[in-house]
C-alpha cells in the first residue's frame, strides 16, 4: 500500500488546523476521528447545530463552524465515525469505519487526540443522575438536550461558560456550587499582572462570572466535602460553605474539576511523558513544533498539554510546518519564518494560562477520594479501599495494583482512574509523583470484536467525500 504522507489522528482545533496547512504545501493527508463530522468537542456540531441559534454558545463556538468548512474544503481524506485502536511507530494505523478494520501507512503521524475531564471522586459521583459538565456540553451541542433545574458543582472556566449558556437558553438552573478554594485566589494573584497581557480572556471570564451572578440563580462559593445524596439515583447534594452543612435537592448533578490529555494513545505508543505539576497530571514531552520523544510522531492540541482551542489552533499549524519541513516540502528557514508568530502568541498566552492554571489547580480533596466506600475505577467496581489492600499487599506501582486488583482493565482503559492511582500512591508511598508512573498500555487502545477485526480492509484511502459517508 502507498503510503500517506500524513495521517492526523483527531479533528479539533489542532487536527483540522494542521490538515488544512497540510495540504496546502501539498501532502497527502488523511484524518481519522471518532465523529461524524469534524470539529471535535470544543466544536462539536458547530456546523450543523440542532440549535435554532447558536449564538448562546458564544461566538469562539461559532467561529468554530468556519474552520469545519475550511478543513471540508480541503483536498484530503477524511475518515468519520472512524476508531484508531492501534498506532504503530512503524507509520501503520489500524483503525474501525463502518464495523471493519480498515489499516494505512503513513510516513509521518500526528496526534491530536483532545482532552477529557479530570475525575470528581466525591461519595456518590457514580450515580445515575451524576454527569461531568462536559457532557452536559455534548447533549446540548449535539442534541439541544438540556437538564432542567441541576446542580452545577466544581470549579473552572468550562463550569461557568456551561451554566451561562444555560441561562442564556433560559434552562432553570438550581445551584452553581463553586469548589475553588479561597487560598487558590491567594496563590494567583501574583501572576495576574503578567495575565493582564491577555485583556481579552480575562474580561471575557470576568464577564462570565458577570452574567452568572446577575441571573440571581443561588451560589455557593468556597464549598468544601461534597456529597451526591440517593441510594439508586442522585437526590441531591451535601457539601459545606460557609461554615455551614448545605443539601440542595436535585436529580441531575453536573461535576467539573478542570481538564487534562487523554493519554492513552501517547501512552501506547510509549512516547516519553512528564508529568506537569501546575495542571496535576502526565503530558507527552514535545518540542516548539509538537516533535515528540519518536521522530516522525507528533502531537498538538490539549492532548499534549491543556492549551484551549486558541492555542490548539496554534500548535496544530507549528506541527504541521515541521512536518513538512521532515517531507523536504519546506526548508528550515521557511519553517522557522512561518512558524515565528505562532510561537511568539504562544509564548505571549502563557503568563494568562499560568494564571488560569494557579487559580483553578485542583484540590486533592476533589481530584483523589477520600472516603474508603468511594469508586475508584468504575469499570472493575474497586473502591478506594480495595486499592488501599492492594498497596499493603505488595503493589507498589500502577501496573502492580491492576494486576493485583484489576482496577484499570475495564473498559475505559484507565482513562479514568490513571491519575487518580498515580495520586494515591504517591500518597501512600511518600514519594512523587515522576517516581510512580503510570499505567503501561498496549494496543488495541479501545474494545475490540472478533468480527470487526475479522473483516480486514487493507485498501488504498477513499476520496474525502467517500470517507465521510
């Protein structure tokens, strides 16, 4: 089989930006992603909004509908609704479109697979009736779905810009309990002079906040020991705020603690990664162009590094400028020419990510449990003292522990528990987090049927048009 040049594994912000700049110097791209059309989920359906106005959504969602049509523009393959479950460092991709297993070569790769809410460990957070902010996100922006009358818990920019796009819609919203703990103000406020370089974010987040408390919607602010309520389902939630014991009644409670990269394919693929102490968790290590630890492999967006869609954007564009200058279609000189304002507006939004980063750093009171009933890894059902028998049995280390207590071998892969059993046991052990690690993957990187993988296509890239139907 001829192989691509380039095969971009996630359509958002990064993937779709480097596709375009891409094929523009004349490499033959191809993209893969989970969705039906692109856009990933910072843009989700921004081109075909079941919305009748998506103007609720704020306009760098609606900004996000003219790179979807910049990218359909574009003279490359696009595989939607397609599955990547094997990466290899050889440039061979497997990946499922349409319930068969479909392979590509490629001389270069680039990994953009996104970001995903960090887990919110509280007694009760695996209730039905309990959901991340995010996927309250995904239900309105794909279906116009919207929960009436919940409780928005947690803290961050995605919590607020959620709630206010629900009021704007005019959605009751019962409560908005804010997490962020008072000394985190304290801890940021020194960087806010040099976050004052960036106007534009911090006023629009000041007016977020703005519009949030003009609803006169209840909140809650500094709140500490949350509990979801309910046997079966959620009936409410508990938590403490000033000074006081508090339970709001409602049976939709949604939990934001902030995002970080979805590791897994970086992971599998056993690139190097550190671990980043202001976000709180692993990243894969990249160069200015994204060049990871394995030469002809590169990654942009969140997945590397929580940046948001302006900076995906950005990163996606450096990446694909160094990998054209690895194709022989751009000289050194060229790519450090074009690439020079990109850097420099990254270099020019990392004092205000500092500060966002600072205000908003996770508690470990949210992002690691600590009641002993508390799920851990919900695909094996471990709770956190299952975990805490497994450590004083022998398991010293991530890999250790699934194998004594298979929390990490359910479904989800670890996605979920990774950092929280990286965070527990650097606990326990006393130790850092670098000296703990994380969890070793392998492929398949999703499940996988028998059938699927029976029904083998190794044939050359459909038209763009093709791919996508």
């Amino acid at each position: 089989m001829q192989a691509l040049d380039c095969a971009i594994i996630g359509a958002g912000p990064a993937g779709m930006t480097a596709a375009i700049e891409l094929s523009k110097g004349g490499a033959k791209v191809a993209v893969l992603d989970r969705g039906t059309r692109a856009g990933g989920q910072i843009y989700r359906a921004a081109a075909a909004s079941p919305l009748p106005n998506t103007s609720a959504l704020g306009p760098d969602y609606q900004a996000g509908a003219e790179l979807i049509a910049a990218f359909e523009r574009t003279d490359l393959t696009h595989f939607a609704s397609s599955d990547a479950w094997h990466l290899g460092d050889d440039g061979r991709v497997l990946f499922s479109h349409l319930g068969e297993t479909h392979e590509l070569h490629c001389r270069e790769m680039l990994l953009c697979p996104g970001a995903m809410e960090r887990p919110m460990p509280i007694p009760g957070w695996t209730l039905p009736g309990v959901m991340t902010a995010g996927a309250a996100q995904v239900m309105l922006k794909s279906d116009a779905t919207v929960a009436e009358g919940a409780v928005f818990a947690g803290s961050g920019p995605l919590l607020y810009l959620i709630v206010a796009q629900y009021l704007r819609l005019g959605v009751p919203v019962t409560a908005l309990v804010d997490t962020t703990p008072r000394q985190n103000y304290l801890n940021a406020a020194p960087l806010l002079p040099r976050a004052l370089r960036q106007a534009g974010q911090l006023k629009k987040g000041i007016a977020l906040l703005r519009e949030i408390r003009s609803a006169g919607i209840p909140q809650y602010r500094f709140a500490e020991n949350l509990e979801v309520l309910g046997q079966n389902k959620a009936k409410g939630l508990r938590f403490t705020s000033g000074g006081q014991i508090r339970e709001i009644a409602a049976e939709t409670i949604f939990l934001h603690h902030g995002v970080q990269p979805n590791l897994n394919m970086t992971r599998a693929m056993d690139l190097a990664h550190r671990w980043n102490p202001q976000q709180l968790c692993w990243q894969v290590e990249t160069d200015a162009f994204g060049q990871t630890s394995i030469q002809h492999i590169s990654a942009a967006g969140d997945g590397a590094g929580i940046i948001g869609a302006d900076g995906a954007r950005i990163a996606g564009r450096l990446a694909a400028l160094n990998i054209l200058h690895r194709l022989g279609r751009l000289s050194e000189a060229d790519r450090n020419r074009q690439a020079t304002p990109g850097i420099a507006k990254l270099a020019a939004m990392a004092p205000f990510r500092a500060f966002i980063d600072r205000l908003y750093h996770p508690a470990n009171a949210l992002r690691l449990p600590q009641n002993p009933d508390t799920l851990v890894c919900r695909c094996e059902e471990q709770t956190l003292a299952d975990l805490r028998e497994g450590f004083n049995q022998g398991a010293r280390d991530p890999n250790a522990l699934k194998s004594l207590t298979r929390c990490g071998m359910g479904p989800c892969q670890g996605r979920q528990c990774g950092h929280m059993v990286t965070g527990l046991l650097s606990q326990w052990r006393a130790e850092p987090t670098e000296a703990v690690g994380y969890y070793r993957l392998r492929s398949p990187q999703r499940l996988l049927t028998l059938d699927e993988l029976s029904r083998f296509q190794a044939v050359p890239a459909p038209t763009h048009a093709e791919a996508a139907e």
